[in-house]
C-alpha cells in the first residue's frame, strides 16, 4: 500500500492507494495518524477510492485509527468506498461506525464550518 496525505480546508486527507491489508502498513497508517494528532489536527478524512483490496487488517487499520481518533477529541470519516469495501463495511455493520460519503469533497466539506 502506497500512502499520501495532504491537508484540505480543515481536515488532513489520507489516501491510501492499493491492497490495505496490515502488516507494515498498519504501522505507517498509525505513525501518520499520530503525528497530525500531535499537531493538533483531528478532522481526518480516509479517501478509499484507490484502494483495490481491503481483508480484516485493513478494516483494522480503520477502526484502530479511528478509536486513536475519537480518544483525541477528533473525528474520522471515509470517503469514496468502492463496492467492494462497501459491501465489507455492511457485511461486518462497521457502516453504523463509519461516516461515510461518496465523494472526497463532501467529506472534506463535513469539517468545512
């Protein structure tokens, strides 16, 4: 998994492009989510759309970030889930944990205020 990350309005974009699936990208998913945490910026937005293959370590990944989120005082939303990642987010009902939008402007603009 390749990982970029760029700041919009007030909200840090992480998107992730490839197979998300642990391993050692669990590790630099966290070390990234860490460091803005400790820059004071916790409005994080996860843009899926370039992820082509997610199994449970990715959906790891994601609920690890967003507790490290939410015990910050910040909040996470997805954006762009393809169909795939979708149905795996209904299947595991992690879609009632998740905010989530179709497209990446919507959640960037859910912390525009």
């Amino acid at each position: 998994m390749r990982l970029e990350t760029q700041e919009q309005y007030n909200a840090v974009v992480f998107t992730p492009k490839g197979k998300m699936m642990g391993g050692p990208d669990a590790e630099k998913f966290h070390e990234k989510i860490k460091e803005y945490l400790e820059q004071d910026k916790k409005n994080i937005v996860v843009d899926l759309g370039k992820v082509n293959w997610m199994n449970s370590s990715g959906l790891g990944i994601l609920i690890s970030s967003l507790t490290s989120v939410k015990n910050a005082a910040g909040n996470m939303v997805i954006a762009r889930p393809t169909e795939k990642i979708n149905t795996l987010l209904i299947i595991t009902q992690l879609e009632k944990i998740f905010t989530s939008f179709e497209t990446l402007d919507d959640a960037v603009n859910y912390f525009k205020k």
